[in-house]
C-alpha cells in the first residue's frame, strides 16, 4: 500500500489533468499543451458546440494565498 502523502503527490490528480509532482517539476507543462491542442481541434471540427473559447491552459507559476489580503497590506504600508 503506498503511504498518503505518495499517494497524493504522485497519483492524485488534484486537477483533472495533472498531480502535484508534476506541477512541482514542470511536467504538466507539456500535458497543458497537448490537452490545449486536443481541445482547438474539437472545437475546429464541431464549432456549433462551443459558445465561448476554450479555458484558458495558462498557469501562473507563482500562487498567492489571499492575494487581495496581501495587496491591501501593501496599500497600507504605501499610504502610512
């Protein structure tokens, strides 16, 4: 049996497309764009069933907790 926190950073998707390890290690970058290719050619060959653009494959590589927590602090240390 393989221990919890393996598990989850191995085989977990967190995501639908990805696990944690990848993201870690920059795998999922070539997932992204495969997955983003796989859905512009959908869309090419039945454009009736898309009303929007597909989802936006782009990941930021820095993720912020509370960002808007963060920004006001910040705001306040600029106006004192």
């Amino acid at each position: 049996m393989i221990p919890l926190p393996t598990y989850l950073n191995l085989k977990y998707k967190v995501s639908i497309f990805t696990t944690p390890h990848r993201r870690h290690t920059g795998e999922d970058e070539a997932i992204r764009i495969k997955r983003h290719d796989v859905y512009k050619i959908a869309k090419l060959a039945h454009p009736e069933r898309w009303s929007k653009d597909t989802r936006n494959w782009l990941v930021n590589k820095v993720a912020t907790l509370n960002p808007n927590k963060k920004l006001n602090y910040l705001k306040g240390i600029l106006l004192l």
